[in-house]
C-alpha cells in the first residue's frame, strides 16, 4: 500500500537543514550557503522510498534580524501541516539556547525527532552530553546522529519516515523534484552561488530573477536573469576588476544548471539596481 506524508524540517539557522534535505531527496532543492537565512520562501523536496512519497518541507531558520518575524512565521505554517518534524541541530555550535527554547514551543503532541548534524567534527563524549539535554527538554520519536554534508546517517532518516508517514496515494508525479517553477528553481541556484562568492560583502537585500528561458533547437535552453541590488556602489561588488566577480558567478550557476537539468545552458545575467524590488522580496 502506497503512503504519503508531509515532514517539516526545523532548526536553528544554518544548522544544516536544507544540506539535510538536499541529501535526503538526492537532488539539490533549497539553498545551501555559508551566509545565514538564505532560505526565504518554503520549498517541498520530494523523496520517494519504496511505497512511500515523503514531502519535505524546508523552512527558513529562527534567527535574530528584521526580517525574522516574516521568516519564522513561514517556518510555523509549514509546521502545523506536517505529520513528522526532523529537528536540526549543529552539534558544533557552542550555545544551545535557542535551539532549546525553539523546542520548548513546540506542542508536545507533535512527533519530533532530533538530528544531531556535524557529528563527524566533535568528539563522542560530547555528543552524548548533547543528546542528554535535548532529551530533559521532552521525548523524541528518535535521536539520529548524523553529518548531513557526505550524507552520513541520512539513510536511517529516510527508512524511518517512510514507515511514519500515514497511507495515502502519492500527491506528486514521481520524476517531480521540487515543488517550484523552473523560474524559482534556476534563480535559487544563482542565488546560492552568489552568496558563496559575496557572503562577507553583500546583505541580503538582492533579489535574482529569471525573467525569461527559451529552448533551443540543439536541445540546450537559454536563460536570463536579472540581478537586483539597493545601489551603485553594491553593483559594483557585483561586478569586480573587469567584471570578473560577476563572469565567475555565472560560469559556477552554468555548469551546476547544465548538471541538475542535464542539458546544455546558456546562462546571461543582468545588474540592476531597484531599490524597491529589494524591499519587496523581504516585505511579503
């Protein structure tokens, strides 16, 4: 019998929730980035393990800025309608407090199993301290220790939920990876390239969009996006000596298109500055 269900994942920002997701349904889904809430809007990831179609529901992290209140009322509609929640922890964080407190609201009735990621860069004994105090805070359906960046552990996760989600016909075509328009999916690429190669020089107040993607006759799609920032002086960050920031931006976003749609793309990006685009993105 096939079964079908919704699993929310939450966590403190840049625990490792959506590098968790990307090697739980096998195909990168969210943004995966040194620089924090990089994940803005929720994105499903698909995974399908013998009968079963898990859904997982990526959710921005809990963070401390003026876009949180927006961010985190996200991260709790997504909750309420998942029958399991995975919650991430980075073993490798000094402070706990905010990931215990984050547990704390959540109902108890709620099915929750913690993940300890990173646990490849700390000692065992700590590990077990870890575990001990999540655990006084409220019992879990289970505890997976895992390193979420080479994928292990992840399989475990993956053999447990699909036991836990309810009987159900699959709500999504099976070849469907991730629950956005090709338009949403290309830009999140950029995005995240964008950020490995600025994070320590432009906020998060710029905005990518393909605006339009036409297929060739050779079988190869062009795509066009357009760069939003706030000013001058961030385009020129963008653009770099000669224009080299913005050119190795767009050959990483290229090669890693050509890889996840398997065909030839021609990728052309766009500076702009609107200052008002950047507000939206973050204002909705």
């Amino acid at each position: 019998m096939r079964k079908c269900g919704f699993v929310a994942v939450l966590g403190e920002t840049n625990a490792g929730k959506s590098t968790l997701i990307n090697q739980l349904v096998g195909t990168k889904v969210s943004i995966v980035s040194r620089k924090v809430q990089t994940t803005l809007s929720k994105i499903l990831g698909i995974a399908i393990h013998g009968e079963s179609q898990i859904i997982f529901i990526d959710t921005p992290g809990f963070s401390k800025n003026k876009h949180s209140k927006n961010l985190e009322k996200i991260a709790w509609d997504s909750f309420r309608e998942s029958e399991e929640i995975l919650f991430v922890v980075d073993v490798c964080k000094r402070k706990i407090d905010t990931s215990v407190a984050l547990l704390q609201k959540i109902h108890a009735a709620k099915k929750i199993s913690l993940v300890m990621n990173k646990v490849d860069l700390i000692h065992k004994p700590k590990l077990l301290e870890i575990a001990e105090i999540f655990s006084q805070v409220r019992s879990f359906e289970n505890i997976f220790m895992v390193s979420s960046l080479i994928g292990s552990g992840t399989d475990k996760i993956l053999t447990y939920l699909a036991e836990a989600v309810p009987d159900g016909e699959w709500l999504y075509e099976e070849d469907k990876i991730v629950d956005s328009s090709f338009e949403e999916y290309t830009s999140e690429i950029t995005r995240e390239h964008i950020y490995h190669r600025l994070h320590q020089e432009i906020p998060y107040r710029c905005v990518v969009k393909t605006e339009n993607y036409q297929n060739q006759p050779d079988g190869s799609v062009k795509i066009t996006q357009n760069i939003y920032v706030e000013n001058k002086a961030q385009k020129i960050i963008f653009l770099g000596h000669n224009g080299g920031k913005i050119k190795a931006i767009g050959e990483a976003s290229r090669k890693e298109l050509t890889s996840l749609l398997n065909r030839k793309v021609h990728l052309f990006l766009h500076i702009l500055i609107d200052n008002k685009a950047c507000k939206n993105n973050h204002t909705k």
